[in-house]
C-alpha cells in the first residue's frame, strides 16, 4: 500500500512539474469564444434596411443603362431591374422609422419613373433615344441616388 501511495504522490509531483506549452485558460481569455451577439434591430428596421438594398440594386442597373446611352452606346432591351413597389414601404405601425421609409419611397418611384421611360424607349422602333429622353431617365436616376445617400445616412444614424 505504501508503494501504491509513493507511485501516485510521485505521479501528481511529475505533472504538476512538467513543462505545458500551452496556455492555461484564465478568467480573463475565457477557452471558448462567446456566442454571436443576438440581432437587436426591430423587424420592422431590418425590412427597410432590406428595401434599401433592392432599391440600391436596381438603381445602379438603371442609372447604368442611362449612363451607356448618354455615352452613345447600344443597350440591350428586355432586362429591366425589379423594383420595389413605393406602396410595399412602410415604417409599420410606428413613426420611428417613418422619415427613412418616405426616402425609401420616393428612391422607388423615381427608380420606377426611370424604368417605365426606358421601357418606353424599347418599345419605340428608334434606334437611338431622343437626347430628352435620355436627359429625362438621367434625371430621375439622379434623384433616386439622391433619396437613397439621404436613406443610407438616416440608416446610419439609426443603427448606431
């Protein structure tokens, strides 16, 4: 029994002198990384930030088109971005998010302005638009870039 006792004494002794590389976890580097911070943004926030990216989308595939036939170059007709119905836009029941929700929808319509004009354009058998249209389809781009920088900083300022 006293053999017993020394071998155990004399293994507890060997490895609590043994040289481990690695570190040790300690309260303050826990072993384990922590879990995902849980997503606190109101469902009604995360659609809007959602139709802003759709709108975001869409209009630089407009604003490419208008871009390419201002610079004289053919477009293709037939593929026309989606856009997010203005009417689909809503800060829900609440008034919290109502002023980004107005740009969101006023981003839609002048995407959707610019759309229907270019869907015009296809379906006139010209083969170059007439300057006033492209004038017209740049203008509205523009001013959906407009609404949507103003959405895309009232977002930032939300969600800080």
């Amino acid at each position: 029994m006293r053999r017993l006792w020394f071998l155990v004494c004399c293994a507890l002794i060997a490895s609590a002198c043994g040289e481990d590389d690695a570190a040790r976890p300690t309260r303050e580097t826990p072993a384990t990384t922590p879990p995902q911070a849980i997503s606190t943004l109101s469902p009604v926030l995360i659609d809007l930030q959602r139709e802003f990216e759709s709108l975001q989308a869409a209009q630089q595939a407009i604003t490419q088109i208008w871009e390419d036939l201002a610079a004289g170059e053919q477009v293709a007709c037939g593929d026309y971005p989606a856009v997010v119905p203005p009417e689909s836009i809503s800060a829900g029941s609440g008034d919290a998010y109502e002023d980004l929700a107005e740009r969101l929808r006023r981003a839609a319509i002048d995407i959707e302005g610019a759309v229907t004009l270019w869907k015009a354009e296809c379906a006139n058998p010209r083969p170059i638009p007439d300057p006033a249209a492209i004038n017209e389809g740049r203008l509205a781009v523009r001013a959906a870039e407009d609404s949507l920088r103003s959405a895309a900083e009232l977002l930032a300022d939300i969600q800080r």
